[in-house]
C-alpha cells in the first residue's frame, strides 16, 4: 500500500513528465522571473494571505540565483505546477515546488522546499499562531538566537515550526539543535538524505533517494549532491559505484563525472577504469586535471598507474589524430 505522500509524489511526476507542446504564457514568466537572480520575485507572485515578514525572510536565499532549470512544467484547467533546481553562487543547490494559478499574471498558491521540507500552505494554517504571543516569541527568537533549544517549547510541537527553525539553520552551527527536535514525515527531504549518508544508515539514505527520485525524477544534479555529501562524510565505500552508473546516463553533465571521478579514487586510487569510461565525453586533460587535483588535496604523490594511463592515452589520441 502507497502511503498518501508517494501517491501525491507519483501523481506530481506524472504531471510533470512533459512539458506543454505549445509555449506557455505562465512558463515564460517564471523563467522571466528566475532570471531576475532573486527568490523573492517568486513570493512576490503569491495569491494567498501574507505572512509577517519576519516569518517568510529566513527561509529565502538572500543570494543571487546563478543559474536555474525547471526541469518539470504542467498547465492545465487554470492551474499550472512547476518543479526548479537552483543554483547559487556558492555552489549549493536547491530544488523547489511550485504551484499556481495560470493567468496572467500567474499567481502562486503553493511552494514546497525540498532542502528542508518547508511548505508555504503548512506555515499559512499557523497564520493565527504566528501572530499570537506565543509565535511572536518563537518568531523573535528564530531569529535572534536560533541555536537555543528553547525554540522546541515555543513551537509547541508544529511541524510547520520547526521546519520554518530547521530552514533557518541549514549549514549553520544551529542545525544540530534544530534537526533533533524534527518530527517524522514522509515528505521527500534533502536534510534526511544528507544526515542518512553521513551517519552511515543505508535504509535511511535509500528511502530518501527513492522518494527524493520520484519527485524531483533523476536529476544528475541530485546524485551530484550525493556524491558531495558522499566525499564530505567518506561515505564512497557504497556511493561510488551508483555514481558511476548515474553518469553513465548523464555524460554530459562534467560536475557529476567528477564527483563520480573523486568518489572513485577516494575507494581505489590506483584504478584506472573509470579514467577509462570518462574518456567518451572529456579530454584526457581535464580527467588528469581531477585526478592531480584529487591527489594534490590529499597530500599524496600521484600514482604510477595514473601517469601510465595519462601517458598511453595521450599517446593512443595522437596517434589518431595523425591518421
């Protein structure tokens, strides 16, 4: 039996596997409007009650937007639903869900993060809340010391709470604090596949890969993350190998061949395989660029069998090339 979040989840990707066959309007303007660099473009286009300020700010990248890709779009009977990965100047990346109204101008009524878990209409129903004593000292709070454990009591056991404080702490010191006091959700989550692969729990890990891949579909972005979160935590051991079959049906994608690349070496330094493999898409340079790199953070000299293979291959492309 599906639990009701997977049958949500699948009949989202459903919606999302193809784009419309003629162009649409509302597409347009949310391109147009991530192209604009800020997030707060996008809340700008809400059709639902404001929240205070206060309670939508911390939960908003404050940096540009790099770059983006919707990478899944639905119209239809008025209504439009949009999947978005985001890149920052910082490397990191986010994926969101949004729903709307189709007009024009569109309208959203719905946003759900998939770093943290946070959803727009979930934080709404605790509007009242918010603006009562309690929430404004919880808000207050958040936002002067959100490391302190006293949070959890203010939030008084509202999921929507204490995602708003974990969305907060995302990479910061107060994230500890703040994941302790997360309740159980069924909910696709980044923060659940990240703290799955750095404590080790397959199980853990692979029911938010799965579910994470139902939603957001195979994202060689997503196994990117993986891969980082998989060097960060020396979890290779059980990583590399689905990397490397994750670039398989991503070569065109160089970030996740390198990770997939690094992940490799950290687990057998001196094999040569993958170098192999990755020859269908990159030049000999820039794989040997990775691989001097990967050695070079390490402290460590460069293989033999590395220089061997850098050595045969570079002279195997010359050889071509003067045919």
């Amino acid at each position: 039996m599906m639990s009701r979040w997977s049958q949500i989840a699948c009949l989202f990707l459903f919606l999302l596997v193809y784009f419309p066959v003629q162009a649409s309007e509302v597409l347009r303007q949310l391109r147009a409007d991530l192209a604009q660099g800020q997030l707060n473009v996008l809340l700008l286009r809400q059709d639902i009650v404001r929240l205070p300020t206060v309670a939508i700010k911390p939960w908003v990248k404050a940096q540009s937007i790099d770059r983006f890709a919707i990478t899944g779009f639905n119209e239809n009977d008025r209504r439009f639903a949009a999947r978005v990965r985001l890149h920052f100047p910082d490397g990191d990346i986010s994926f969101l869900r949004l729903e709307g109204m189709a007009a024009n101008p569109y309208t959203l009524t719905d946003w759900y993060d998939y770093s943290s878990g946070l959803q727009l209409t979930a934080l709404l129903e605790k509007r009242r809340w918010l603006q009562s004593e309690r929430g404004k000292a919880f808000l207050a709070q958040l936002g002067a010391a959100p490391g302190l454990p006293d949070l959890a009591n203010l939030a008084e056991g509202r999921p929507a709470a204490l995602k708003l404080w974990l969305t907060q702490c995302l990479g910061k010191p107060c994230e500890r604090v703040a994941a302790a006091h997360q309740l159980e959700s069924e909910q696709p989550m980044i923060w659940l596949l990240r703290r799955g692969i750095a404590s080790g729990d397959m199980g853990q890990y692979q029911q938010q890969h799965n579910v994470l891949i139902n939603a957001l579909g195979d994202d060689a972005y997503l196994w990117w993350l993986e891969g980082q979160y998989a060097l960060s935590y020396q979890q290779c051991g059980w990583l590399a190998g689905p990397l490397r079959t994750a670039w398989q049906r991503h070569q065109e994608v160089v970030p996740l061949a390198d990770v997939a690349l690094q992940c490799t070496l950290t687990e057998t330094p001196k094999a040569t395989n993958f170098g192999t493999a990755l020859t269908q898409q990159l030049s000999i340079e820039t794989i040997m660029g990775s691989v001097n790199a990967f050695f070079a953070a390490h402290n460590r000299p460069l293989p033999k069998a590395w220089r061997q293979w850098a050595q045969s291959h570079s002279e195997a492309s010359l050889s071509s090339h003067q045919e």
